[in-house]
C-alpha cells in the first residue's frame, strides 16, 4: 500500500469517528466536535484524490488545495458560531442541552 491509500483510509476511519459520535453522544458540544470530525476526514479524503490526480500526470491543480483551505476556514467559522450559540444557550437556561425534557423552562416558570 501506498501512503495515498493510507491517508484515504484515515480519513475513512475519521469519518466513520465523527459519524458514530454524531449519531451516539447526545451532548450539543460533542455533536459539533464530531461534525469537526467529519469534515476534516471529508478534507484528507478530498486532499488524496486531489494528490493521486496529480500522481497520475495531470499536473498539479491548485484549485482542490485552494477548496480544502476555504472549507478549513468556514468549518472554523462554523464551529465557533455554534459554540457560541452552546455558550448562549447555557446562558439563557443554565443548561448546554437540546431536550425539550430538561430544559430550563419549569425553572423560569417558578421564578
């Protein structure tokens, strides 16, 4: 096996982290860390089929490493705008949950 297989099947392995996180842990914070993780598995995979296009004589295309940067960028973007919103819910109820069943409103409620 070659090193482009290698990274190929690392970012397989790191999509498949993030998506067991994404579907098994039903903490907000840890959703978006395992989203993260999807998209930078999503990344290394999209950088080795980028790389294995130049291999292979096309010649080196700067347009998927200029993707790749871009997508790094708005998935930073992205991860702290949610963050924020965690930040924000847990402000306004006390809690950094999404079930309806715990939320603060009985505690607003009796006050």
């Amino acid at each position: 096996m070659n090193a482009g297989t290698w990274f190929a099947l690392c970012g397989a392995v790191i999509v498949g982290v993030g998506l067991f996180g994404l579907i098994v842990n039903p903490e907000p914070l840890r959703k978006i860390l395992a989203f993260n993780l999807v998209g930078s598995g999503v990344f290394l995979i999209f950088g080795v089929i980028a790389r294995r296009g130049a291999a292979a004589g096309l010649g080196g295309d700067p347009v998927p490493q200029a993707l790749i940067i871009t997508a790094i960028v708005v998935a930073f973007a992205a991860t702290a705008m949610a963050i924020a919103l965690l930040l924000r819910l847990f402000e306004e109820t006390g809690e950094a949950t999404l079930d309806p069943s715990d939320s603060g409103t009985e505690k607003r409620d009796a006050s």
